[in-house]
C-alpha cells in the first residue's frame, strides 16, 4: 500500500494556485469496504478553552438569572485551511487522476463539505474506472495541521467459486473470468464483458454474486451457474410439399452444443418425404468450432447432400446437388440490447441435374464456387422484438464448371453472378396481450441465375397457400403481415394457476405462456395476408417474366408440455399464373401445418 500526498503552500494557493506533489509509501492495512463518517477533532485550545469555566460567568446567588436570548445566534461553521491531501492505500488509480479528482478541495477557508467533496470524488475516479470495490473514507483526525487524511480500501478478490454448475466443467468457467482473479482488484467493465461472454454460449447462464470475503479487507466472488443438459433435438411433419410430389415431409435434428467440455458444437439433420422417399430426401450436418480464449471468433463448417425426382407428364427430372460449406463468424460489440455478427466464408457447390424425355437423358450438371457473406442482428426491445438476416452472394469465375456449362443450365447465366438478400421481421406486443408480426424478404441480383441461387415464391416461410418455390425468380419481394390474439392458454389454466408468471410479467417477452402445470401453455388464434412478387432477368420469349401472388387466411399456434408444439391454417390464394394452374387456384383454400416435438 502507498500514500499519495496532495500539497499546496498557502502562499503559493493565494498567489500562483500551484501545486507540488511529493510521494512517499507507507505500510499501511486495507480499509474496510464501508467508508466511515468524517469526523474532525477540533483543536486541541478550543478544547481546553471549553473545559474550563469564563472569567466573567456570573456569580451564583439566589436571585434568579437573566432569560437568555429568545433566539440564540447559530453556531458558525467549522472552517480551516487544507495544504495536503494525504491519500492512503491508492495503489490502483495513476497519480494524476489521483491530483485532479482532489485538488479543486485544496485552499484556504474550507470546510467539511470540501473534505467529503473530496472523498466523493475520489471515490467517483474509481468507479469511472470500473473499480467498484473500492471505497474513500476519512477517519478522525485533527485538521489543525492542515493536512487531511483520506484512506482508501482497494478491496481485492480473496476467493472465487462455481456453484451450480452440472453439464459445464468448473475449472474451464473459471478460467474465462479473468477479471474476477484471486488476489486481483476487480475491474467491473471486464467483469461486465466477461460475463457477456460466459453467457454467449447456449444451456448456460452465469451470473455473478459478491459478498465480504473470509479473509478481512477482500471480496468473495461465486459464479452462480444455472445450466442445462447441451443435447437437444426435434422431429417435426408437415406438408411442405413441391409440385409433382406426396404433401408429406419428415424431418429430424439432433445437436450436442458443448462438445470436448469447449463450447464446440455438432447438427445432424435429415429430411425426407415418408410416402415416397425417392421424391425427397436430404442429410446435412455442421460443426461449430468456438476459438479458445476468443469469444468473438468461431468457424462454422457444414455439409448438405440431397437429392429429389419429380415426374411431369412424360419427364422425369432428377436432381441430386452437393454443397460444403465454411464460414467465420465474427460476434460484434453488443450495444445496449442489439445483438449482431458477421458471416465471411464460401461454399462449394454441386448439382448434377437431368430429364429424362422418352428414354432420353438431358443432363445439365453445375460446379461452382461462391463467397458468401452475412450480417445478422437481434434488437431486443420493450414489447417488441426485431431481427435482421442479410447475404450477399458472388460467384468466383474460373473455379467449376465453364461458362458453356453454366449456359446450359440456364440461359446467359454466368458464374460471376451477384445477389443481394434480405429478410426483416418485427413482433410487436399490443394492449391485451394482441401481437402484431411483420415480415418482408427480398433478393435483388445482376444477371440471370442458375436454379439453386433464386428467389423462392410461396410456402409456409412465404406467400402462404402456394405450394413450397411454386414460382422462382432472380429477384423477389414478399411481406407478411400478422395478427395474434392474446394468450388463451390462460383460460384453461387452474383457477389458483392464474397468477401471472414471470414470463406474463415481463415486458420484452413475446411469447406469453399459462402456468405450466395447466399442461396447455400457449393457444393464440392469428390472421395473417402475405403478398410478393418475382421477376426474371433475361427471360426468354414468350417465357413469362413476373409473377405475382398473395393470399389471406387464418389459424392457430399452439405449445404444450414445454416439448409439444403445432401449428395449423388455412390460406386462400388470390391469385393464379400461367406456370402454377396445374397446382393453385384462385380462391381455392389450402390446409397447411407443422407438427413438432423438441427437447
């Protein structure tokens, strides 16, 4: 421990207003973490002057004495000259923030509303510096010197556990909290930091809690962890379906999310249609791969392979496609309740298409080589949440396939193709618990593009009652707007189930849920309109080169059991193109849904 001496000579004060500082370190014990009062003794004269009798008091005799004043004047202020501020124990804060914080108090004429401004400002340099731990007192002393004492209590961590933890290895948590170090002085702005990165990982939260240590003169840390088995998975039947093929479709995930006890994370997925497997099937799989001791870094490896056959007429068409890919995945500086990353990678891809006519095969297959990079944002809000998807898409010319392959795909497409997507949702809570949900989606793009890079129109994710891509294009725009009915989960639950839980209460949750013991935990009834567009570039003639479509309807959501989950609706299309007759009418009502459980 040292002792800083803040110094002014009152002539120098009165004169120049300079200041000299001198240093010298004392040995001296940590403060406690409360700071004492100020006191000051008064000097040592004015206490002998009060312990003794006045000269002139008035004798005692029987008559009685004179009435005193009716209003006594008010005792003057204490008031005293400061030439040194002796700063004990400040070993953590540079010696010229130490000089700024305290030397306005210097002078003469002060009084002990200066001392505690000092103290105040003391204390306050080291909270701007995060180190809050740390308190200024100012123990009793004698200010007839002119010197005044402030101690400070630079409480250092004498201890830090995990409690809690049961799936997340202890050692490895405390090893990411370097801020919180034994025998270290905690820096809250990198505690701050390194709980936000603690808690980046998913099953897990960490929070923090900070009481008097064991050992005198130190703070004790527990890192109160709250976690989760990381395995998780989901099976789900819908009927997604595509033209020319069974509405049904079966799909399953499973994914381990703390593998090697280092954050690692492996996705296994498979998809197929159950009525015709040959129709429709697809496995991919992807490992997140977490940088040690770089939280804002990680790498995202993935690998799909699929294959489908749709029968038109007298044509067979196949095509099994191939794609690998590898991202890195930057997580940016969360400010305030906007969460962000960026995506910078490329993927490789594969497609071996063909149709078959009369015992003809036609074949178009396609290698090729994009970059590929996103930007991905979650803004949290009061009663409202907003999330942002945007990729952009370049072809690398020279790597696959040749420009005549690519011609053959598609007409004039090149491999030096750009596209732009995007896709903007907001769910917005309304009074009465109503919810309000929109959503737009949009790809722009230079040039003509091969199959698998368009722009999808109709689907669940998309113009509802339309079949899954029932029409494609090189750009696109659709909008979703939504409307949900409160909560009526909540009117099934258990008359003494009915108090609001802590997810009602909260204002930024949007996904209400009833007592959990009612089993039902969400019903809402919403109606919805979808609508959109898409256009070709290049299009052949007489081929048709837009496409328009949208729909409204309604339907409902449902969760139960906290695993169970469904959806239902039914949209009605408004309108018909030339390219969709065989498969959507107008005002024609198709039934859509999603049934799933996940753990």
């Amino acid at each position: 421990m040292g002792a800083w001496r803040i110094v002014t000579g009152l002539e120098n004060a009165v004169a120049t207003g300079a200041a000299r500082v001198r240093l010298r370190r004392l040995a001296a014990a940590c403060c406690a973490l409360a700071a004492a009062s100020p006191a000051f003794a008064e000097p040592a004269k004015a206490q002998s002057a009060a312990a003794k009798p006045a000269a002139n008091a008035p004798k005692q005799t029987g008559k009685p004495a004179p009435k005193p004043d009716a209003q006594a004047k008010p005792a003057e202020p204490q008031r005293f000259d400061i030439d040194e501020f002796e700063v004990q124990g400040a070993d953590a804060l540079p010696q010229i923030e130490l000089e700024e914080a305290i030397y306005p108090y210097l002078g003469p004429n002060r009084g002990p509303d200066d001392v505690e401004k000092a103290r105040a400002a003391l204390e306050k340099a080291y909270q701007a510096k995060g180190l809050q731990t740390v308190s200024v007192s100012v123990p009793p002393q004698n200010v007839e010197r002119r010197v005044v004492v402030l101690k400070v209590a630079e409480v250092k961590v004498g201890r830090l556990r995990v409690k809690g933890a049961k799936y997340f290895d202890q050692e490895k948590i405390k090893d990411r909290a370097k801020s919180l170090k034994e025998g270290d002085l905690p820096n809250f702005d990198d505690v701050t930091k390194d709980v936000v990165a603690l808690n980046q990982w998913p099953n897990r939260r960490v929070t923090p809690a900070l009481r008097a240590g064991v050992k005198p003169g130190t703070v004790d840390v527990d890192l109160n962890v709250e976690d989760e088995l990381p395995f998780h998975g989901s099976v789900e039947l819908n009927n997604r379906r595509t033209a020319n093929t069974e509405p049904l479709r079966l799909n399953a995930t499973a994914r381990y999310e703390n593998l090697w006890q280092l954050g690692h994370s492996l996705t296994l997925n498979a998809s197929v249609a159950p009525q015709k497997p040959k129709e429709s099937w697809s496995v991919s799989g992807s490992y997140l791969y977490r940088v040690p001791d770089n939280e804002k870094l990680s790498f995202l490896f993935s690998a799909v392979k699929s294959e489908g056959e749709t029968i038109s007429g007298a044509a067979i068409a196949n095509s099994p496609t191939t794609q690998l890919g590898a991202r890195a995945v930057f997580t940016l500086p969360q400010y305030g309740e906007l969460f962000h990353t960026i995506n910078v990678g490329g993927d490789y891809k594969q497609s071996r298409q063909s149709v078959l006519v009369e015992g003809f095969n036609i074949a178009s297959p396609a290698d090729y080589v994009v970059a590929a990079g996103s930007y991905n944002a979650t803004l949290q809000g009061e009663g409202a949440l907003t999330q942002l998807n945007a990729d952009l898409t370049l072809g690398v010319r020279g790597l696959g396939s040749d420009a005549l392959e690519f011609d053959r795909k598609r007409y004039n497409a090149k491999q030096s193709f750009v596209s732009l997507k995007g896709d903007l949702s907001h769910t917005h809570e309304l009074p009465q618990g109503f919810q309000l949900f929109g959503r737009g989606q949009g790809q722009i793009a230079n040039q003509p593009l091969v199959s698998s890079e368009q722009f999808g129109l109709g689907g669940l994710d998309s113009v509802r009652g339309y079949l899954e891509s029932e029409n494609v294009g090189d750009n696109g725009l659709v909008g979703t707007f939504e409307l949900r009915s409160p909560n009526l989960a909540t009117l099934w639950a258990p008359p003494q189930d009915k108090a609001p839980t802590a997810a009602e209460t909260d204002p930024n949750s949007t996904a209400k849920e009833a007592p959990a013991t009612s089993g039902l935990q969400e019903l809402r009834l919403f109606g919805f309109v979808d609508g959109g567009f898409a256009t070709l570039n290049q299009p052949l003639p007489e081929e048709q080169s837009r496409f328009y479509a949208w729909s409204l309807g309604a339907g409902v959501n449902v969760k139960a059991f906290d695993y169970l989950n469904g959806a239902v609706l039914v949209a009605l299309p408004m309108t018909t193109t030339a390219r969709s007759a065989d498969y959507t009418h107008s005002r024609d009502p198709r039934v859509l849904f999603r049934f799933w459980g996940e753990f």
